[in-house]
C-alpha cells in the first residue's frame, strides 16, 4: 500500500501466521526482532498459565459444585503406599490433620486425593499422668472421671476410616486383618460388594448412635470385617451362643446374639467398655450408650455386660491392642481406651 505523503501512516493489517488460530496486528515496517520478541511473550505467557492450572485439580464435592484442590504433595516413600497415601510403619500416615474436627471441611470426591500435613497428637504425656485424676476413683466417680478424659475427641470424617483402618488393623503386604474372620484381605478390596471388607460397628448404630455423631467414626470400636460376616452379625449383641461354627469359620450366632473368635473376645470388650464410657449423652449429637445384662435397642442398652466382663478376664490385653490403643492416641483421636491401658478399670467401673 502506497504512502500519501503528509497523511496518517497506512493502518495495520490482520493476517494469519504459522501458528495456527493466531491473528497478529503485524504493523507496517515492524522488524523482525519485534515480532519475535511479541512472539515469545505469547509462548511464555501460555506456559505460565498452564503451569498454574495444571497444578490446581477440581474436585466435586458432594453438594455438586466444581472446586479447585489442594496440589498434590509428593512424598518421599519409606514403608509404602496405601492409593496414594503415604505411610510410615512407626509414625503412621503423613495425611494427619491437626485442625478440629469443626475446622475441617466436608471430604472432596477426587481421583488423586491430595496429601494434607496433619500434626499427631503428642505423646509426651506419660500414662500414668493420663489417669493421674482417677486413679483413686471406683464405680460411678471412676466412669465420670474417665469420660471427662477421653471426651472431646476428633472425629474423623467416615471417609476417611478406610485409610485408618488400613492402617490400624494391617496385616502386612497391604492387607488388613479382618475382626471375626481372622482372615486377611487386600486393603484396597473395600466397599460393599461380594469379597470386599467394610467398616464394623462393634456398637452397632442401631443402639443408639447417628450419623452425625462422633461415636458413627470412633476408630475404638471400628474394626475392618469381610462384608457377608458384616451384614451376618447385623445388629446382633455379644453373648456365647447356642450356635455352632462351621469348618473353615471363626464365630457363630444364634437368633439373637453373636459369639467372636476366642482371641478378639477382650478386645471386643474393652472396646464397648470405651464405648459406655465415653457417651453418656451430655453433648450434641450423643446419646448415653450403657451395657447390660439385659440388652435392649430402645433403651440403647448394649451386651452382655457379664459376658464381657469374662472374656476381658480370658483374653488379656495384647501387645497389638496396646499398639492400636497408641495409634488412635497419636495419629487420630487424641484420646485412649482407658481398659486397655489399665484392665483393672473395668471391675472398678462394671462390677456392681
């Protein structure tokens, strides 16, 4: 195009190059260090903007909505990896979260679940400075004192028991150690269909916890069991049976109570002693969970109370009960089962 002298310079003219779906304003006269510098600012500027996308996922949460993620930590790897859940044999899962319960937001559905820094709890307070205000105590002051110690707790979102249990009740070779099959399993065979394992309630929810209570994750009486057994137990209370076991299985049942293999029987115990204990109704979404001699759903009354009471005798506490018992302590709740650390609690407390 022609120049008319003393007139405006000609106007620039829109053209395609050879990156594709580019248009360039390529003025008149423009040298060719300009367009390869205007070239290379757009190059760059791209990168930069797919860096900082790349590294912010979405994630939907349940209500629906579209949000961006936490960027995945990448972790040095010692002991293994549960998904991708970094693990530590001694100090356990890196994805502890030292923030309240109440501060912790709703659980996000994503492929790769980002790893969040989670402080445990500190161990640095002997036992028996634990259970220094109660050690002097028996019967109803001996049950008030220890719930005033172990109330409170964290509570996990139920989400987040699959890894918790992984790593609780490991068998080694990323299995678990199912409670009444004492049979293990892959730990990433959970779920709800045929061959999985599930989350067991000891105190089943029917007696008395919701959803919304803390009692629905309390990892103390949450136990890893195969799906079938699972729904075979139901709601069923712990009493001997008049049931046999077959060949090749651990428990038995019969209309209306449920037997565990022999070498979890005080386990079980200790832990609904905890249970009756830490819930006594006097904080929101709890109600009092009480065993019994005489179980009862309505009432919420769990058993059976000297049933258990024998088994806590026959099976004394294991070196993996109190391994557990610490875990929980440090990585989790922030709180103890009181019976495991000292048996004798449970005549003080049940004994009447």
């Amino acid at each position: 195009m022609d120049r008319i002298a003393g007139s405006i310079p000609a106007p620039a003219f829109i053209s395609f190059n050879f990156l594709d779906g580019f248009f360039v304003c390529w003025p008149l006269g423009c040298s060719l260090v300009k367009q390869f510098a205007i070239y290379l600012s757009l190059i760059l500027g791209a990168v930069i903007i797919c860096v900082l996308v790349i590294d912010r996922e979405e994630v939907v949460t349940a209500s629906g909505v579209v949000e961006l993620a936490e960027p995945v930590k990448k972790e040095s790897i010692e002991d293994g990896v549960v998904g991708t859940i970094v693990w530590d044999s001694v100090v356990g899962f890196e994805q502890n979260d030292s923030r309240g319960a109440d501060a912790i937001p709703p659980a996000k559905v994503t492929v790769d679940r980002p790893v969040r820094d989670r402080t445990p709890a500190p161990d640095t307070q002997p036992k028996e400075d634990y259970y220094s205000s109660v050690v002097e105590l028996d019967g109803e002051a001996l049950k008030a004192g220890l719930h005033r110690l172990v109330r409170g707790h964290r509570a996990l979102a139920y989400g987040e028991l699959w890894d918790a249990l992984t790593y609780l009740d490991t068998a080694g070779a990323g299995k678990v150690m199912l409670i009444y099959s004492r049979v293990s399993r892959l730990a990433s065979n959970h779920g709800g269909d045929y061959g999985d394992w599930n989350r067991e309630h000891l105190w089943p929810r029917a007696y008395g916890i919701s959803k919304s209570s803390p009692a629905n994750t309390d990892l103390h009486h949450i136990r890893a069991s195969d799906v079938k057994v699972n729904a075979d137990r139901g709601h069923l209370y712990f009493d001997e049976t008049e049931g046999e076991s077959t060949a090749g299985v651990r428990y038995s049942a019969d209309k209306d109570s449920w037997e565990p293999p022999r070498e979890v029987k005080g386990d079980i115990a200790r832990a609904l002693f905890y249970m009756a204990i830490r819930y006594e109704g006097n904080e929101p979404n709890e109600v009092d969970l009480e065993l019994t001699d005489t179980p009862d759903i309505s009432k919420r009354h769990h058993g059976k109370l000297s049933v258990l009471l024998d088994w806590h005798r026959l099976d004394p506490v294991s070196p993996e009960e109190i391994t557990r018992n610490t875990k929980i302590f440090r990585n989790y709740q922030g709180n103890r089962n009181p019976f495991i650390d000292h048996p004798e609690f449970a005549i003080r407390v049940f004994s009447r």
